[in-house]
C-alpha cells in the first residue's frame, strides 16, 4: 500500500506538473496557441485534476486508495478511517514519490521545465500571507468536495470525477495568489528539485491547516459524516482485504454482525 502510494505520487507529480510546463514554459508553442494565461491556468487544472482522478481508479488506487496528498491522508486520518502509523507511512510514501517524479519532469523537459522551476509553487506577487488564506481555502473546498460525495452512496462512485472541474475552477481562481497547490508534496519535489525556496512553509501551513478546518466544518454541518464515510479511499471502496481503510467503529459493528462486509450491506 504504501509503496502504490509513492508511485501514485511519482505519476501525479510526473504527469500532471507536465500540464504545467507545457502550458506555461516560455518556449511552449501552447502560450501562442492560448495567449489567456486565465485560460491556461483553468486547462492546467482541469488536466491535473484529470490525472489525479485517473490515477483514483487505476490498480495504484485500488491497493492505496490514492491519496497521493497529505492533506487527503490527514482527513482520512482525522475521520478515524487511518491508523497513525499508516498516515505518516503514507505522507513519507507521497514526499518521497513527490522528489521522484518532480526529478523525472526535470529530466524529461530539461530547458522547459527549469523555465517554469520544474514546476515548483510559489507565493505571487500579492505576499505569503495571501498565498497561505488562498491555499487554506482551495484546500478546504478540497475536503469539503471530496467527504460530501463519499457520503453520498449516489455520488460515491463518481468521486474521481471531482478532480478535474474542481481543479480547474480552483486553478483558474486562486493560482495567482499562490499556484494552487494544495498538496504539501506536490510543491515540496519541484522546490527540492528546483531550489526554489521562496515561501516553501505556505505549502505546508496552508494546506494542512485548510483540510483541518475543512473536516472541523464538516463534522459541524454533517455530524453524521462520521458513520457515512465507511472507507479511506477514493474509488474502489469495496476492495479493503487487510482491513486497514475502515474505523474501529465498522470492525467492531461488523464483528457484532459477524460479518466482515458490513460496510457494504448497512
């Protein structure tokens, strides 16, 4: 699981800060082809977004649950769905896969991706406190988007499809403030990789402490939530054979039923 988790994160890094450097660079035929930089930025998202949802239903989500964020993990971890000891496993699986992937973008761009700090996040021009209130609340609405459709046993299984409309949004809105990340790993390999350091904390404090506040508001609206979110993965709920993904509240109702699939029947 926890090596699916960094190599979840070594392709999301890879693949979607690709977007990124294809859209942006100075030498990309894209910045002629699109001169909106609005415009740019709400495609990036949606393609991050896109290969985030794809990386939810491939084999690497069905064994991790895809992450692939600390900020994710924390949630899950928050909601009591996640051990400590795999919530840190997995947060040092995403850093890691992180520096992995941010280093093949580098390798395989060369020039273009050292154009853009191999797509590295960085505070705008409007200061780092901005930055940290845009990534609290990009990630907030992070949290808030993803717990709300796993509650739903209608719209559960079009959870992965969340990521690109919500990144594109999200993108296009808040990246001037600070890039738009919230994923303490994914900004943290392109800044190793590019030692671009500037206001490296805002990518750690702004997310974290936006999927903290995120679970905080929604166990105060949905107090229920609790009981409805049954699995700590993204896609493929009904695949949990070590019994890792769920509270001690699912083992112990389903060991007072007798039956380990509980979770799916109630």
């Amino acid at each position: 699981m926890v090596l699916s988790e960094f190599w979840g994160t070594l392709a999301l890094i890879w693949v979607g800060c690709s977007f990124v450097v294809l859209d942006f660079s100075v030498m990309s035929p894209v910045i002629h082809w699109i001169p909106a930089a609005a415009l740019r930025r709400a495609l990036t998202g949606f393609l991050f977004g896109t290969t985030g949802g794809l990386i939810a239903v491939s084999p690497v989500g069905k064994t991790s649950g895809a992450h692939i964020n600390p900020v994710i993990t924390l949630a899950f971890w928050m909601q009591k769905k996640l051990s400590g000891r795999l919530a840190l496993s997995y947060i040092g699986a995403q850093v890691l896969g992180a520096i992995a992937g941010a280093w093949l973008l580098s390798k395989v761009f060369g020039r273009w991706a050292f154009s853009v700090h191999d797509a590295a996040t960085l505070p705008g021009p409007s200061g780092d406190f901005l930055a940290v209130v845009g990534e609290g609340m990009a990630s907030i609405c992070l949290v808030i988007g993803l717990f709300l459709f796993l509650r739903s046993r209608t719209w559960r299984k079009y959870t992965p499809m969340l990521f690109a409309p919500l990144y594109a949004v999200m993108v296009w809105l808040e990246a001037p403030w600070s890039g738009t990340s919230t994923n303490p790993a994914r900004s943290f390999g392109p800044e190793l990789i590019s030692h671009a350091w500037h206001g490296w904390w805002v990518y750690w404090i702004g997310p974290l402490g936006g999927g903290v506040v995120g679970v905080a508001l929604l166990l105060l609206l949905f107090p229920w939530l609790y009981q409805e979110v049954e699995i700590a993965k993204l896609f493929h709920f009904h695949h949990d054979p070590d019994g890792v993904f769920r509270s001690q509240r699912w083992h112990q109702l389903s060991e007072d039923t007798g039956s380990r699939d509980f979770g799916e029947k109630r």
